[in-house]
C-alpha cells in the first residue's frame, strides 16, 4: 500500500482501478485485515469526537447529544457489531446437496466485491458516509466516499480523518459538489451505494448501468403516520414529535404526515403541542436542543409550504438563522403542497379522518414510502394497516424504532429505495454470494450424458427425486 495522503491529494481519475489493483493483491480477504480497518475507524471516531460535533454544529446546528447518537453513536454500534460477528458473517454456509450430485457438498461463500462507490447526502452526513463504509470494509471491499458538498465542515473533517489514517488504495474521500460526483460516476466501480433522493438516484443508476455495476439507493418518501382514536395520545404525541423534530426534521425516515381519526384530532394537537413545549420550551429558537436548516435554499422551499391550514403550533421563521419552529399544521387537504412532495423539514400536517379503509385505499395509490408509523391500542387495525401499505420498514406506536434496531435491515422499497444495509444486512449487501460445489470424480453416472438412452417419460419421475 501506498503512503497514506490527504484528500485534496485523491486523484479521481482511475480511483477506481487502482482501488482494484490493491484489491487484486487479497490483502481485503483477510479477517484480521478487515477488523484492522475497523478498529482504526472507531478510533478516528472517538479521537476526532470533538471536531466532529462542532462540524455538524456549524453545517446543521446539531446540539451535541443528538448529533453524537444519530451520527458518531450509530456509527461506533455498527463497527462494534461487525467486530463482533464478522468471523460468523463471513464463514461459508453449507446446503443441501441433491442425490444428483453426491457424492458432494454445495456452500454459499461471501466475497467482496471489489471498488465500492459510497455517496452520502447532507442530513446526516457522517453517518450516511461512514456506516455503508463499515459493511463495505468489513466485506473486504475498498470504497471511495463522496460525502455532500451541503455539509462542508462535516464534509472537511471525515476527509482529514480518512486521510491521515487510511491509504486511499483502500479507503478514500472526495470532496466537491457536481463535477467530482460526476467524474466518480464515470469510473468502473463494482458497487455503487447512494442516498439521496429519488432524482439524483436515477442518474446514480443509470451511470451504474453503463459499466452494469449492482446498486443500492437509500432514498426516501412521505412517510405516513396514523393515529387512531385508541392511540395513548400523549405518548404517541411525545414519539411522533420527537421522530418529526429530530434534526429539525430533516430526517429520512421522519413522519411526513399524520392521518388522525377525526373523533382524537382535538386531543392529539394538544399533546403535540404539550410535547414541543416540553421539548423545547415556549421560544425553541432559543432552545439548545433545536437544530437549524442546512441551508438557505432548503429554508425557502419549506417556508413555501406555511401559509395553508390552520397553525396549530409554530410556524415562526428567521432566515439568517435558518430557523423555522416546529410547525404542526390542521385542516390540510391532499392537494395542499405540503403534501405533494417529502417535506423534509419541521412541519408537519394533520389530516383527520373518518374512513380508515377509505385512506389506506388512497395510500396504496401513492409511492411506496420509506417509513411507515401506525399507532393504536388494536393489535388487529395494526396489522390490517401493516399489511394494506408497503414500505421499506414500519413500526407500531413508535417512530424510529425500525431503525434502530442492529437486527434489523434498513432499506427502501420502490421509490423510497432497494437495498438496505445495517448490521448483517450491510455485509450482505455488500457481498456477493457465490455458490460452490464441489464433487468427487467417482462415481461418474453417465444417465446425463449423451448419447441419452433414458426414455423421457422415465426421466420425468426421476428428475424430482434426483434433485
């Protein structure tokens, strides 16, 4: 390997070949190899905690305790799993052998790909980097990372840290907006790993194709959450403020909308005002707790949306500061246009309803979503709205909770994504699983080869029980 060297250093230009020149030497098969990697990973982590936080400060306004579980927490939990359970991810699993092929054993090995292309977006930018790098490491693969130009200091810092610390034959960063992501997309990697939304996920793909490299897209959706009569109105007010008003909103498996049975509408925005109180006080712009919008851009996009519908809570703004407050907003239509597109911010409508049938009926003609929340005291109406809406994961009377879950995939389903990663899952994902017999020359039946004698009719009742 070559001396490890800054990020401003990287060459986009044959990234990709030279990862799989380094590849091509088998240094990434090794076990140890991969844990190296990891252990070195988490102490970039831990080391460079401070400097981290402060970046998504500046890029987010991200108070110290949500930035560190959502980006360097989750992160860490991932390299400590993989640490854990990689000798048993990685180790070859046997299969059945049918009669036709003894005698014989049949196994599935996973095996790296190669160069893996992983590009974050902006929202939660260490952690949307970084844990796809996780499983491509511990698969034994190389990745190039292209963190989002629209979080630059948390952008400048997880190049340092890869830079100082990782030979970039291995493991590098690009920084840049259009034209470096563009130059990347035009290399022949062997995997290709995307978040982002549904847009720049097509052209992801489509420059995937032309060098047929295999895809993930994380994307996202407007993630429905329902409320019914039944529901615990305060907890479930509590979680679903939480889950919408993490990050300002600005969260890809966030609540996109409620539909709140029209006999609880009154009761559920009182608990949800209750708990934006609790949270953040009676002014949340001066709460420590509240981040900011990432941008200006992105600040009047979503003050666009205000201005329909009563305002049930919030509804301030500062564009300096790019702060808008949590924002609860009634009596919204579908035609509103808050609902036509993901927010992806802290607003948040409420529809009531009447017909619960009736709006699972429309659900099931919109985009598949990335999340979907459902919250009732009825084991049965959970089911029957589990088992109406697809999507990439859901939960019952949380938000979140899909998510955090190590165990667990995550992933998109449809226009919200495919793929998914997290845990076993990522190693997957980032593993190709080749299938492997192997036979002894003796004895060599020759029923299979020509000139076939077997009568047709005879082969037909013996083919299933051969196989």
């Amino acid at each position: 390997m070559n001396a490890p060297e800054t990020a401003a250093a990287v060459d986009v230009d044959g990234l990709a070949a030279r990862q799989r020149r380094f590849f091509r030497t088998d240094a990434t098969r090794d076990l140890a190899f991969r844990k190296r990697q990891l252990r070195t990973l988490k102490d970039l982590l831990v080391r460079n905690e401070a400097a981290i936080l402060d970046a998504l400060k500046q890029d987010l306004g991200r108070p110290p305790s949500e930035a560190w579980t959502s980006e360097i927490g989750i992160v860490v939990t991932e390299i400590d799993t993989a640490l854990k359970r990689l000798d048993r991810w990685a180790r070859p699993k046997r299969v059945r052998t049918p009669f036709l092929l003894q005698p014989g054993s049949s196994r599935l090995v996973s095996e790296p790909f190669g160069s893996a292309l992983i590009i974050g977006t902006w929202n939660y930018p260490l952690q949307l980097v970084l844990a796809p790098a996780v499983a491509a490491l511990a698969a034994g693969n190389c990745a190039v990372l292209k963190p989002s130009e629209l979080s630059p200091a948390t952008s400048a810092v997880t190049a340092r840290m890869i830079g100082e610390a990782f030979d970039p034959d291995l493991l590098a960063v690009v920084e840049g907006g259009i034209e470096p992501t563009q130059a990347l997309l035009k290399q022949d990697f062997d995997y290709v790993f995307f978040t982002g939304g549904t847009r720049v996920g097509r052209i992801v793909m489509a420059a995937a194709a032309e060098h047929l490299a295999p895809v993930t897209l994380e994307l996202g959706g407007k993630n429905p959450c329902i409320v019914a009569a039944d529901a615990d109105m305060k907890t479930a007010a509590r979680r679903i403020a939480w889950g919408k008003f993490f990050n300002a909103g600005q969260t890809c498996i966030a609540p996109d909308f409620i539909l709140v049975e029209n006999s609880a509408q009154s009761a559920f925005h009182d608990a949800l005002k209750g708990a934006i109180t609790e949270f953040y006080g009676s002014d949340p712009a001066a709460s420590a707790d509240y981040a900011r919008i990432v941008n200006e851009h992105h600040f009047d996009r979503l003050g666009a949306l205000l201005g329909r519908g009563r305002t049930v809570a919030g509804g301030g703004t500062d564009r300096a500061a790019r702060y808008i407050a949590p924002t609860v907003i009634a009596d919204v239509t579908w035609d509103d246009p808050v609902m036509a597109d993901e927010i992806f911010g802290p607003i948040l409508p409420v529809i009531a309803y009447d017909d619960l049938d009736a709006e699972l009926a429309a659900l099931r003609n919109r985009p598949k979503p990335l999340a979907l929340y459902v919250f009732t005291a009825e084991k049965g109406r959970a089911d029957k709205v589990l088992a109406a809406i697809s999507s990439g994961g859901a939960a019952v009377n949380d938000v979140f909770a899909q998510m955090l879950n190590a165990e667990l995939p995550f992933g998109g389903v449809g226009a919200s994504g495919m793929g998914a990663y997290h845990g076993r899952a990522g190693f997957d994902t980032f593993s190709h699983r080749r299938a492997v017999v192997r036979r002894a020359t003796w004895p060599d039946v020759k029923l299979k080869y020509p000139p076939y004698k077997t009568p047709l009719a005879v082969l037909k009742r013996l083919l299933p029980w051969l196989m």
